[in-house]
C-alpha cells in the first residue's frame, strides 16, 4: 500500500512537470477533481448493431464505467492507452516513439483480446499502425481524445481543454480514427489522466459516449522494472477488473515484459481476457 501511494506521488509528481512528462498521466490513479459516483445503469437494449453503451446518467451526464459484474465468471479486461498529446509531434519528429509495435505482438502472439484508448494524435502520428490494430478483431479500438489534454482544470498539470471545446475534441478523435481507417472504434472514452467531474461528463455526453474509468492501476507510466507491474497488476485483478496500461513505449517501457508475466498467470489463475465492450455488456444485461 505504501509503495502503490509512493508510485502514485511520483507519477504525480512527474505528470506535474509539464510538456516533458505528459504522455502517459492516464495512467495515473483518478485526478484530483471531485467525481461523482455515477451508478451503473443498464440499458438492458444495447445497440444491435454496435458494442453495448450505458443509459445515460442522471441529468444528462455521460455514463461512467469503471469494472464489470464481480459475480459474472473471471474475466478481466488490459487497456492500453495509446497517448500522445497535440503538441508532441516536434518530439515523434526527434526519434521518440509513442507506440509500441512490440507490445501489439505479443497481444497478438498471445491471443490477447484487449481495448487500445487511442487519442486521434496518436492515430495521426501513427495510422497505419491505427489501421492495423483497428481493422484486427483482437482489439477494440476506443476514444483518449483527440489531444489528451485535460477535462477538468487541474490534472497532472496536463493543459485543460475549455470547456466549450471538449465535445469536439472527442469528436475530431473519431475523425481521426476514420481517416485512419479504423471503421467501427467502440463508443467509449477516456479522460486523460482519468480526471473527470460533473461538467465535463456533461460536456462529452453529445458525443454518444459511455466513459471508461478502471479498477487496477498497474502503475506501468514510467516504469522500468517490468516485474513491480506485473505484481501490481496480479495483486489488484478481481473478476470483472479493468486494467489501466499503455501502449506507449517512450513513457511505458516495460508494459510489454510485464504482459508477459500477466498473462499466463491469469490464466493460469483461471481468468478469461475480455474487451471492455463484453464487460459493458455483462452489465447492460442485467437490472
Ligand atoms: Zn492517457
């Protein structure tokens, strides 16, 4: 518990430094703005022809997801959040790599079904990656935003998005993802740095999308010892878990090798990998 706060203060700490260390504050415990507890509140009809959403929360609000049934067998969803903020294509030019090919590998080796959170200037930076992981039904491609700046105005230090904006930064994601040719990405979003309140869930709901939160942080944003991720993730995983991770080599260097070790060892313990859309789904179907 003490070293998870530790690491918790100096991811902080390092999101807090400004345009250096931004990338990866998604995988940052939830922000320091006052969230509401928005229930789960199945449709009980998802979209025939799209993954499950939620109804809408109370008053208009964008519905908040953070972990599927407990009592629905063990399954367990990895996220990976691809990030790479709008001015950061200066540091791609340079030679710094948001993505990670290999991590992508070896879901695939693995048979890993898992959900990418993109942000449109990871899709534009990278498409035919994009494309690769969007058109391959191992994966499920969801919103980061387009910027991965913040929804609410103070986050990790991330610069805030104004308020009359956000909707359309959500949206220019998926304008992103299209021309990236990714053609059908899940309706759901994820504030960067996961810091959200009642008005920016407000401000987002036009948009269509349930908001994806998590239950397991695995601490993988500027980690080097691949084994401390791996433990963190097998300590927290319940049925039902979503696990909070990233796929962006530059700022999560040791993902890959700590996926290695969670994998087997999850299945081993009995648990089956989901996308985040079957744990909606196990939700929305019930009262
Ligand atoms: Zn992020």
């Amino acid at each position: 518990m003490i070293a998870h706060v530790r690491r918790l203060t100096a991811l902080a700490a390092l999101c807090s430094l400004g345009a250096a260390a931004l990338t990866a504050c998604g995988g940052a415990e939830r922000g320091a703005p006052a969230e509401p507890t928005t229930a789960v509140r199945p449709t009980g009809s998802p979209s025939p022809s799209g993954p499950p959403t939620l109804a809408p929360g109370p008053a208009g609000l964008a519905p908040v997801f953070k972990n599927g049934p407990r009592d629905h067998g063990k399954t367990v969803a990895l996220t990976f959040d691809a990030d790479m903020t709008a001015d950061q294509g200066p540091r791609a030019a340079g030679g710094e790599r948001f993505d990670n090919p290999q991590l992508i590998d070896t879901l695939r080796r693995l048979k890993v079904p898992s959900t990418v959170f993109m942000t449109g200037r990871w899709a534009e930076e990278y498409p035919d990656q994009a494309k690769a992981i969007g058109t391959d039904p191992l994966f499920e491609v969801a919103n980061h935003s387009y910027s991965h700046h913040a929804f609410t105005s103070r986050c990790y230090g991330l610069p805030a998005v104004a308020p009359e904006k956000m909707r359309a930064d959500v949206e220019r994601a998926f304008t992103a993802f299209r021309k990236a040719g990714i053609t059908h990405p899940a309706p759901y979003f994820r504030f960067p740095g996961g810091c959200y309140d009642r008005a920016a869930l407000r401000r987002v709901a036009p948009a269509g999308v349930t908001a994806v939160q998590w239950d397991v942080v695995s601490g993988d944003a500027f980690a080097t010892d691949a084994d401390a991720v791996a433990q963190e993730v097998l300590r927290g995983v319940k049925p039902g878990s979503v696990v909070v991770l990233h796929c962006t080599r530059s700022a999560a260097p040791a993902t890959e090798r700590a996926i290695r070790t969670v994998v087997p060892e999850l299945r081993e313990r009995g648990y089956r990998f989901v996308q985040v859309s079957e744990l909606i789904g196990a939700s929305a179907g019930r009262n």
